[in-house]
C-alpha cells in the first residue's frame, strides 16, 4: 500500500455539498479495489479538488474515481510526507 | 484563517531529507506571517510536492517559501473539506 495524492481540474464553482458527494460515491465502492480516500480538498475558483488516499497502485485510484463519475487528471505516488 | 494547498513543481528526485529540511525551513519562520504548514506529500519521480498549510492569505503562504527558498508555483484556498 502506498498514499496518492491525485488532481481533478475544471470543477469551478464545486460546493461543499457536491464535493461531500463526490466523496461519499467514493467511500460506496472504494473496497472493491482496496482504495481508501482519506480526504479531499477544493478550490472553487480555480476549480482544483486534491484528494489523499491510501492504496496498493495508482490505477486502482484511477479506477475508483472513474467508477465513481469523476476521473482524476492526475494521481501521483507520495512516498514521501513530512 | 483558511486552509491552503501549494504546489511546488520542478523537483525531480527530491529525497526525504530535503523535504524534511524545507519543511524545517518553513517551520522556522512561518509564525512571521502568522502560517503553519501542517503536512507536505512529494512525488520525487514527477517533481511534485503539495504542501497543507492554515494561513490568514496565500500571500502569508508565498511569503514564507519564498523566504526559505522554496516559492511555489501554486498556492491554492481550500475552503472545502471532506
């Protein structure tokens, strides 16, 4: 298991309802690839969301967040945290 | 008081230590601008680190890693959570 840091760009004007949302349609389905989305920031105005997880690869983030209606444009392995 | 997200760009091969020491140099003068960075994830292979800091500004933010060496590319509020 590693930790991920991934991106999803264009969600200008997200709320906080959408964003909890987005984030419970994760949390449904997260198991089934042994993903575990631990949180999730947004910037409205720029329409940038970062969101945390731990999980055994990259693709099985990608997964989740395609499964779940909102792709990641970027996922990055974070080996390293301070 | 608000919640920020920075990004910094352009590290390739950043290793533990440099990161622990940025965030070193961070810690030692963030309370001039009244900034704690809480926690900071990198990606050595894509040169990527994000940084999680609670600020009164993202000019406070861009100050600081300024001064400690480090500016960054983004700053970005977060004013939503999950």
């Amino acid at each position: 298991m590693g930790t991920y840091m991934d991106v999803h760009t264009g969600m200008k004007g997200v709320t906080r309802e959408q964003l909890m949302e987005a984030h419970r349609a994760d949390l449904a389905i997260e198991a089934d690839e042994k993903v575990h989305f631990k949180q999730a920031w947004a910037d409205p105005e720029a329409g940038v969301v970062y969101c945390l997880s731990e999980a055994p690869s990259a693709e099985a983030v990608r997964k989740i967040h395609e499964r779940a209606g909102h792709p990641a444009d970027e996922i990055h392995p974070v080996p390293l945290m301070v």
